[in-house]
C-alpha cells in the first residue's frame, strides 16, 4: 500500500480539499476513464472501480489483472465503508500503532 509520500494529516487534508461540486456518474465514468488512460500509458495491470455509494459505476479489468484485484478492490471498500476513513490513512494509522506498540506506546493520530 502506498500514501504516495504523504502523512495521515496530509491524506485527510487533501480529503478534505478535494471534494467534487457535482458527482454522478458522468463524472464517476471520466475519472475511471482516467485512471484507465494512465494504466495504459504506464503499462500496468490494473483493475479500477468507481463507486456512489454502494453502486459501482466504473469498473475495468486491463489485461494482466485477475480476480485477486476485485477482491482485494472489495476488502478495500469494505474498510472504508466500516471506518468512514480514506483506507491509506487508516493503514498509515494501523502501521503506526505497530511501530509504537512495540515500545509500549499508543497513539491516535
């Protein structure tokens, strides 16, 4: 899992600051769209959904991805449906934890 480089307060900061005006599936089609367009350019083997809500709206499987990528897509969803938090933030928060159980220390970060 990656955070491209950024902290929790980074990640919920930008949470915060990038939110659409106006999100249907119009939109919900094009930022798939681009998802798909940089995975292509970049050669990588994705699959990619977009959801509102519980509806899935997008969804593309390129070639070199298979079903390990819908389920771990599903385990994913299912975090942040249950934690009503971003998934990175709350696996930097589940990382950090570790790292401070192992002195004895615990932090809410």
């Amino acid at each position: 899992m990656t955070t491209g480089g950024f902290n929790s307060k980074e990640l919920l900061a930008l949470e915060d600051e990038l939110v659409l005006a106006v999100f249907t599936n119009k939109e919900a089609v094009e930022i798939g769209e681009c998802v798909v367009k940089i995975a292509h350019e970049k050669n990588l083997p994705i699959a990619t959904r977009v959801y509102i809500g519980d509806w899935v709206v997008f969804h593309v499987s390129l070639p070199g991805s298979d079903a390990e990528n819908d389920r771990w897509m599903a385990r994913k969803v299912r975090t942040v449906a249950a934690k009503d938090i971003h998934q990175c933030v709350y696996g930097y928060w589940l990382k950090k934890q570790a790292s401070l159980k192992k002195i004895g220390t615990y932090k809410i970060i």
